[in-house]
C-alpha cells in the first residue's frame, strides 16, 4: 500500500516511541521541547478518546476531517484496485493516513507512538532519526510472550541499524535485550 501511496513513510523524519508505560508521556514531553525550539511537530498517537483525528496532529492541531478523509480514500482506492478489498486494521488504515498526511504537510519531524509491540507494528516500516524505548512489563502477553525477554525482543524491534536509541527500561533482563539488539 505505501509503495501505491509513493512510499510517503519515507519524506518525513521521525522519532519512534515504544515501551510498555510512559511512551505518550515522553512523546509529549519531546513534542513541546521541539515545538519550543521552533519546530513544526507531527505527533501519531493511540488510542484516541473521541474522535480518530486525535492520533493525528501537527503542533498538537489534529489532523481536519477534509484531510482525514482525502488521505483515507486514497488508501481506499489502493486497497479496492490493488489488494482486492482486503482491507487493513483499523491501526494500519490510520498508520497509512498519518505517513500520507506528515508528508504532505512537510513536517520538520513526526513522533510515532507503536500500536502494540515494535517489531511487527505497522509502525514499524519507518527508519526513525532515534527510536526510544521506555519502560517495559509484562503485557498483551498473549502477542508479545510472557516473559520481560520476550516482550522486550518485540519493543526492541523499532531499533535501526546505525541510529540511536534511548532506553529507559529498568529491568535488567529486559534492559539486557535492548542492549544486545542494539549492538
């Protein structure tokens, strides 16, 4: 779908966000020391509370329904000539409006948030400037596995060969994983 999109995941530069707790928070917290520093801030977030254009924003101004629904029909048109009408996650659908729309608006950078997990997210098709990682615990056991190696190998999957990441994470196995993927 990106591809038929003209591959717009790769216009924009990005931080990527992952972590079991406190990613949001470090999101936002970034999203104003940029935005201070003059910086026009794209911002990709879940779960949105009433209205899905609350994932998108630009300076924390969301992303207007005419864009919204200009950019989801273009993934629609792609989807029905393409795929054959087998339509994405909810996740993903959004996902493919966001990189459509960063683009287009010619953010100076986009702090994503992953959905659940890093590795398989579809988040996850960018190459960040830094992927950050914040903390990690033992949920959505059922996707990412049941011990802190396992959920953290996943959360872990957001970091880039060649680019930095930030760890906040606290446990030791956990932290041990982020280390050796980075190395």
């Amino acid at each position: 779908i990106l591809a038929a999109l003209g591959n717009p995941e790769n216009k924009t530069k990005f931080i990527h966000f992952a972590g079991s707790n406190g990613k949001g928070s470090t999101l936002n917290a970034t999203r104003e020391i940029l935005i201070n520093h003059g910086l026009t801030v794209g911002a990709f977030i879940s779960p949105h509370l009433e209205r899905a254009n609350e994932r998108v924003t630009i300076n924390k101004q969301q992303i207007s329904d005419d864009d919204f629904v200009y950019f989801a029909n273009k993934v629609v048109h792609v989807v029905e000539q393409e795929l054959g009408g087998q339509f994405p996650s909810f996740f993903e659908f959004v996902t493919l409006i966001m990189y459509q729309y960063f683009a287009k608006q010619k953010v100076d950078v986009a702090l994503i948030e992953t959905g659940i997990g890093g590795r398989l997210d579809s988040t996850n098709v960018l190459v960040p400037e830094v992927s950050v990682i914040t903390t990690i615990s033992l949920e959505h056991t059922d996707m990412l596995g049941n011990t802190f190696t396992q959920v953290a190998s996943e959360k872990a999957g957001i970091i880039k060969e060649h680019k930095p990441v930030v760890v906040g994470v606290r446990n030791e196995e956990a932290r041990a994983v982020n280390y050796e993927i980075a190395q």
